[in-house]
C-alpha cells in the first residue's frame, strides 16, 4: 500500500523545485534501478510489484499494487517498480582526458541517450550549462538505463570554464572543417549546443577547432542531424583508432 503522503511527495518528485528541495529522485524499471543499486547511490525506498530485489532489506522495501504504482509512475505504461534515491553531492570535475560538454540541451530524451553514450565511449566528464535539462529528470532517469551512475557530471558557468582551460574545445557546427578529415585529440573538450539554436555565441567565441559532420545525400538538404544522433558520431570518430 502506497500512502497518499507518499503518492504526493513521489509524484512533487518530477518537477525539478521539488527534486532539489527534497534532495532526491526516483528511477523506474528493473535494469535501471538494479544499476542504481550496484552503485554508491542510496536507496531510500523501493515500490515493487514483486518480491523481488532480495537485496533490498524489508524496512526499505513495499510491495505494492499495479494500480498505486502507476499512480506514483511517470511513464504512460508504468514499469513493475520505482525506486527512490538520494541525490548525491556534486563531485569535482575530473578534465582528465576527453570531455564532453553541454550547451543548453533541453530534451530529457537527448540527454539520457548523450549519458549512455559518454558511459559506452568511456567519457568520464559531462559538464552542463544550467539551462540544460536536470540529469535527475525521470525522463533523463529512463534514457539513461542505469549509466547515471558512471558518468560524472557537473552543472557550470560553461563560458568561465572554458576560458580557463588550456585544452582543445571542439565545437559542432554546419559548415566547418569535416571531421574525417581532421586530427582529433584524447584530450579536449566537445561542446554540443542546444537542438533549436546549436552553440550559443558566448561559448562559440571560445571554440578552438570548429568540426562538422558533412552530408552524403545526393540533395543536401537535410537541415541537421538530433543532437543526441550527432554526439554519438562524434564521438565515435574521436575514439576511432585508439
């Protein structure tokens, strides 16, 4: 049985005032919260429709109904269980080798996928404007599959950064140097921008190396490629031949 108290604090849970306030999140699914709980994220409580998790001791652990987990469920077809946990404390920004940075990205979607892609391409940094979407979005939670918990990431004043740095920043544009064509360096910075507007004119002046992915179709007229879509190309050609 789910209380009304914790239906109403579960479901605060997905605007991002209410995540902050309560310094906790929740992820749905038996693959995410498994890896949840393979790493140092603290469980605070798990909603399951089986006795499952054996892992999970009874104290922090309810089995529920279908019906009062979907009413705690952000998803449309809710998942056999939620887990909330507590949102860790920020960790230093570890720039050791390459890095990936985001300007302004707003689709939950995107991010999640962007995150599984820094955890698959061995990217151990994301660094995030604050205008780009919360990594601890249910909907970022969902896409991410559980490598939330691989990648570091940090929310900053990306301008102030970079003008510190002494790396490389790369910078995705439409009409710049072919990436296939171009050295790239293990240690750099990659800078994504927002999916309506790209890289932002503040953050494009401090762009060192501008990069794009160049069209093969016949008409050249596809306006441009989703930025998640984009990121994966880029940086699987970063990790070509290493």
């Amino acid at each position: 049985m789910v209380s009304k108290n914790q239906i109403k604090l579960i479901t605060s849970l997905q605007q991002k005032k209410y995540r902050i306030a309560q310094k906790m999140f929740f992820a749905e699914g038996i693959k995410g919260i498994q890896e949840l709980l393979n790493s140092n994220f603290e469980l605070i409580h798990l909603y399951t429709t089986k006795n499952d998790f054996p892992e999970v001791a009874a104290s922090h652990k309810t089995i529920t109904q279908e019906a009062d987990l979907k009413k705690i469920s952000a998803l449309s077809t809710p998942n056999s269980c939620l887990a909330l946990f507590k949102i860790p404390v920020e960790k230093p920004i570890n720039d050791t080798g390459l890095v990936l940075a985001l300007d302004s990205i707003r689709d939950p979607g995107n991010m999640g996928t962007i995150l599984r892609l820094c955890d698959w391409f061995g990217v151990k940094q994301l660094l995030c404007t604050a205008e780009t979407v919360d990594i601890y979005n249910p909907k970022v939670v969902q896409a991410t599959m559980g490598s939330i918990s691989r990648v570091n990431v940090n929310y900053i004043d990306l301008e102030h950064y970079l003008k510190a740095t002494t790396k490389k920043v790369y910078g995705t544009f439409m009409d710049s140097t072919n990436i296939y064509k171009t050295e790239l360096l293990q240690d750099g910075i990659i800078v994504m921008g927002n999916e309506a507007n790209g890289i932002s004119p503040e953050i494009e002046k401090l762009i060192t190396d501008r990069i794009t992915i160049p069209r093969f179709g016949a008409l050249q007229q596809t306006e441009s490629l989703n930025v998640a879509t984009a990121t994966a190309i880029i940086l699987s050609e970063f990790r070509r031949g290493i």
